[in-house]
C-alpha cells in the first residue's frame, strides 16, 4: 500500500476544494459567524489564497483571489448572500478582538 504522506500535495489539494464547494454551499453561514467562531471567515481564505501565490512569485489580486474562493465576484456574492450584521453578531466580534 503506498504511504498516504508520498501524496499529501494531492491530498491536500483535494480537501480544500471540497472545503471551498462546502462553504460555496452554506451561505447561510455568513463571514462574521465564521469569525465569531472560528478566528477566520471567507475574505482570510481568500487572503492566505493570495498570499500564497504571491509568495510563489504568481501575480493575484484581492478581487481574483475572493472569486475563487466565493466561487463568484465578491459584489455578486454580498448582493446574493451578504445580511447586515446583526447587534450579537458584532458584539461577538468586538469580543473575539474582531479583525482579521
């Protein structure tokens, strides 16, 4: 059997895209609740995202890095799915030491 760590790039490849199709499907779940519970929400993904290619020498903007991980442009995505935040979702944020 071959060891599952002589493929940990492709494993790893395939766990994040199965991460961006589950939170693609939840827009229920929105950025400030991710935050609230868990320190990092849709737009970090994104940043690390393109973190990551700059750090590679890869050229990538903000917007370029937010469609891949909202699956479309960003604008688009808060029209569709974006609420304003309610009085508990920020106090909760203010709490955690909001902020990204």
């Amino acid at each position: 059997m071959t060891d599952p760590t002589d493929h940990r790039e492709a494993l790893e490849a395939a766990a994040f895209r199965r991460l961006l199709d589950h939170l693609r499907a939840r827009t229920d779940v929105q950025n400030i609740d991710m935050m609230n519970l868990t320190g990092f929400c849709r737009n970090c993904l994104s940043r690390w995202y393109q973190e990551e290619a700059e750090a590679r020498g890869l050229s990538m903007d903000r917007e370029t890095a937010r469609e891949i991980v909202y699956g479309m442009p960003y604008d688009e995505w808060k029209a569709r799915h974006q609420h304003e935040a309610t009085p508990d979702q920020q106090a909760a944020f203010t709490r955690s030491g909001g902020g990204h």
